[in-house]
C-alpha cells in the first residue's frame, strides 16, 4: 500500500475517530470508559455516535476553528500515525476531504499494465521460440529427407 499527498487541515480526521484495542473496536460508552481509564489522554475524545459496524464514533474536541490541534506536540498516537494505521484498520478508506490518498500497489494501473506487459513479453517468447522450434524441426525433416 502507498501512501500520497499532503493534509489539507480539513479537520475530517479529527471527527471520524475509531479506536481498535486489542484487536477489537470500541464498541460501546462502557468500552470507551475503560480504555480512557487506562489511557487518559484519550479523554479529550467525544462519542458522536456508532458506524455501521457498530464501532464507536470518536471526535477529538481539541481541534481549533483553524483546523489545528490545541497542542499539536502531545498529540495521540492515533493522530500521529495517522493516516497509515488507521488506513489499514478501515480497508484503506479516508475520510472525506482528506488530502491523502492510498494506492493499493495491486491494484493500480501502472501495476497491472506492467503485468500485462510481461505476460505478453513471455508469450511473444514462448510464441518465437515455438516458430523457432518448427522451423528447426522442418529444416531437419528436410536434411533427412535429402539422404
């Protein structure tokens, strides 16, 4: 997977948070509850509600009118590392209006041109190495039949 472009400060990182701990989503108030309980830098999230998969909704409430961070140097981890970690836990897909993109290295053009490419290059080979080959064996018919 890579990564391009640049943040925009759109802020809609900020308000489309989800938090996987454990290997499990944040699915409930409770659940969030005991996560702040054991990290409590993460109490300046707010649940705004549940996606579709039932996974807790976070925003972050430190967000200025600018689209910066209140104290952008003690951000979270979640923030820090975004958009890489939380690209990879939501399939790859960012939020609206945010300035990077992921391209999936499978699945671009350029790959699958370059793929293409190739088997066509090995098939052209196989293909003049076969003419080659029948050719060869014609000419030796051929000998064998002069003698």
């Amino acid at each position: 997977m890579n990564l391009i472009g640049n943040c925009r400060k759109c802020g809609s990182c900020c308000f489309h948070l989800n938090i996987c701990e454990e290997g499990r989503w944040l699915s409930s108030p409770r659940k969030f509850k005991k996560f702040v309980a054991k990290n409590p830098e993460y109490k300046r999230l707010k649940i705004t509600g549940k996606n579709e998969s039932g996974t807790l909704n976070l925003s972050c409430t430190w967000l200025k009118s600018d689209m910066t961070c209140k104290d952008y140097d003690n951000r979270l981890d979640i923030c820090r590392d975004f958009p890489e970690k939380m690209a990879f836990y939501e399939k790859g897909i960012l939020p609206e209006g945010c300035g990077f993109e992921i391209i999936s290295k499978r699945n671009t053009f350029e790959s699958i041109l370059k793929k293409q490419v190739k088997r066509e290059k090995k098939l052209h080979r196989w293909n003049n190495f076969k003419n080659w080959l029948k050719k060869k064996a014609l000419a030796l018919t051929w000998s064998w039949r002069k003698k």
